[in-house]
C-alpha cells in the first residue's frame, strides 16, 4: 500500500463493511477516534468492543486523544515485539509511529475490523486545523505484509493448501490459519504449544484446529523465517467461518482499555471473570475458570490479558472464545509465576481452597463451584497426560519437566481439599 504521510490525515474504521468511525491524526503526534453519527444513532449496530458500553448499556462516545499512539483499543490490533519490527520495516513505516503502522496493516486485523487510509475524495477540502504536516520521513513502503494479528511471536495468516502444505498469500491477506514460527530463543515452543492444545483438548476444553506442518513446506514466508528451520504451527482462525466470513472479536487488554504493554498489570482473573459472568453468564465463568486451572496445572505462565478473547458470533452479544496459546512455560522460566492473579496470588505451585474464595469475593460470583472445577480439573489432566501419545513430540527433558509439574500441583491439590 502507498499513502502520502504528509497527505493522510485519517483512517477509516470499518466493521462488517460499514464505516462506522474514523481515527483523525493531529497536530503535535495525537490521534483522536470518533464514531459515526449513523452508528452513534443505530440501536442495532454491531458491537465493537465492551469498552465503548457505559454502565448503563450505552455507547460511550466521548474519548481524548493519544500522544504518539492510536487509541488503545487499535493499538492492541497491532502487532508486538519482533513481529512489529518485521512488519515495520517491510513497510518502511516508523514501528513506534502507530497511527502510519495501522495504515498498512489494517486490511487483515483479528475480528471483523478493517482500518485504511480515507481516500482523497473523503476527506475534508481545505487544511485541517491540528493536523500535523510533517510526520519526519514516515512512508509507506510497497507491498508490505499486510497483516497483523496481535502478539509477539512471528506469526503470519496464510492458506491451507489442499496438499496439507502452507501459503503465504501476496501481501498477507486473506488467510483462515495462522502459522506460528519456531522461536531462536526458545526450543520447540510449536511442539509444546501443539501438545497442550491437544493436551487441553482432550481434558474437555475447547480449542481451534491445529496442526505443525514443517517450516520448509511453506511457501512465501520471508526468507528470514526459513533461518530456524524446524516445525510450525498452524492454527485455524476462530475468527474467521469456513466460507471466510468474518467474525468479530476482541481480547481483554481491548475490554479494559488496557495498552498491550499493560497485559500484565492493573487486572487479575477475577476481573475477567466477573465481565464473564456479567455479560454472558455462569457456564462462560466455568469454562474461563477451567482453562485457567489447566493452565495452572501445566505450569503456563503466559496467561495475560491478550490470551482471553471474546468473539460476537450474532455481532451484537459476547461469547467466550476457543481457548488459545497454551504453552508450557516453565521448562524455559522455572521460576516464573502467573501473568495475573489467581486469588492474590500468582503462585503455579498450587491452588488452594482460600485462594478460590478470594477469587470469588473479588469476582462477586458463587464460590461452591469452583474447588469441585479445580480438583476435576487436575485429575483430567494428569489422565490425558500420561495416555498422551503426542507428548513423544517434545524433548525429553522438557517432557519429563512438565509431567513433573502436572503431578506435583495435582498432588497439592488433593491434599488439601476445603474445610
């Protein structure tokens, strides 16, 4: 994509195809988000995040602009780390300069969001007081990989080949899988992801399509990406049906109005929890607080608030989403602890009966289904772990880290039942 950055002043929002919002750029770096008048005024409109509900179910329309960033609900559409950088510049486009990296990167967000450059004929005649002429060498460079599913390890969406292989699209668009790349720091995090997936799929938790194809075997990927070598994971889109149509989503740091270098701050499980059962219901709180058991139970460190979503299958009401990025952290941190807290604590050694309590006065939902959760919950896990034939996949050491963990939690647990 080419924009003049002296010439672009806003982006377009669009959501199912209708724009329902534009993100103006300022004077002095600040960028400033406003909602259509038309969606403002439709008492069907389809949901964009539960951040924009007032307390009483309103749209909340007033908002203050952002110095050097986008709004914090875009700015969690965009890519993070090494992945960002990549992108960046492949674009040609200043990494920290958001407003520009959303510009060429917003025609394949997660969810039902596309976000591009107004083109000239609708944007405002004349200058605009408050835009800023001089974006000091921003540009956009060409054909840039327009793709930018939120996090940080490489990952890309492509197309699954009818031969089982892997495509990179031209330009990144329009993919339904993900594919996830071998890290250079870290060994077989494709392998251990695959195998908790699996591993959590068979405890009775819900988890997209998945598969590890060799890196090799895809094509397109930017030739740095073939430097590691080894196995990728590919994992089916749950924001996308299976004829391509989109479905709206979003994750909790977007929920909370939270940046994504706040993922692990301000919020603990509970205050997901208690969004959970506000919007949804009890079966959704059950389910959340399942798979944060399991991911206690494997010693999964990662669990922050970009790792929760939700998804608007009808575009107007929440559902919890497939559970997603499942990896066994400690094998590579052994000392890490929980990306939030678990009933003030962030402890992965266990899970104690006061520390539900904790949870459940902090999320105001009952407290009596939770301990027969987590004790259902570990003995499901040590069970599929040892018939788990994929388990091979991982390296020895690795493997006998995990079942270590999962028993020793699983032991705590039924030692120490309620009183």
């Amino acid at each position: 994509m080419k924009f003049d950055p002296k010439k672009l002043k806003a982006l377009s929002v669009r959501l199912f195809g209708k724009q329902i919002g534009v993100i103006n750029r300022l004077a002095g770096d600040r960028q400033f988000f406003a909602f259509e008048q038309d969606y403002i005024d439709d008492p069907r409109r389809p949901t964009l995040s539960l951040s924009f509900k007032g307390s009483t179910g309103g749209l909340v329309t007033n908002s203050r602009p952002v110095g050097r960033r986008v709004p914090v609900f875009f700015s969690n559409l965009l890519p993070e780390g090494h992945l960002r950088d990549y992108l960046a510049k492949r674009a040609d486009v200043n990494p920290d300069r958001e407003f520009f990296l959303l510009a060429v990167l917003g025609a394949d967000l997660p969810g039902a969001l596309v976000v591009a450059p107004l083109e000239d004929h609708e944007q405002p005649s004349g200058p605009h007081p408050g835009h800023d002429e001089s974006p000091e060498g921003d540009r956009g460079g060409e054909d840039p990989l327009c793709f930018s599913l939120a996090g940080v390890q490489l990952k890309f969406s492509a197309v699954m080949e009818a031969s089982g292989g892997l495509t990179i699209p031209a330009g990144g668009m329009g993919g339904s899988w993900i594919v996830k790349l071998p890290s250079a720091r870290f060994v077989a995090v494709p392998e251990n992801e695959f195998v908790m997936l699996e591993l959590a799929r068979r405890v009775g938790i819900t988890v997209p399509e998945n598969k590890l194809v060799d890196v090799a075997r895809i094509e397109g990927l930017p030739e740095q990406a073939h430097t590691v070598g080894g196995k990728a994971l590919a994992v089916k889109r749950f924001d996308r049906l299976s004829d391509g149509t989109p479905v709206h989503m979003e994750d909790f740091a977007q929920v909370f109005g939270e940046f994504p270098n706040n993922k692990y701050k301000f919020h603990s499980y509970a205050n997901i929890a208690a969004v959970l059962w506000a919007e949804i219901g009890e079966d959704a709180v059950i389910e959340f607080f399942r798979r944060l058991v399991f991911s206690v139970v494997i010693g999964n460190a990662d669990m922050h608030l970009k790792n929760w979503s939700l998804l608007y299958p009808d575009r107007r009401r929440p559902a919890l989403s497939p559970g997603y990025d499942f990896v066994a952290t400690l094998p590579y941190i052994p000392d890490d602890t929980l990306g939030l807290s678990l009933g003030d604590s962030r402890s992965l050694s266990e899970i104690t009966p006061d520390q539900m309590r904790r949870f459940a006065d902090t999320a105001r939902i009952p407290a009596s289904p939770l301990w027969p959760i987590v004790a259902e919950t570990a003995e499901r896990t040590v069970n599929a772990w040892e018939g788990l034939a994929e388990k091979e996949l991982l390296p020895g050491d690795m493997r006998v880290a995990i079942g270590k963990h999962i028993l020793a939690v699983a032991a705590r647990i039924r030692e120490n039942p309620p009183r």
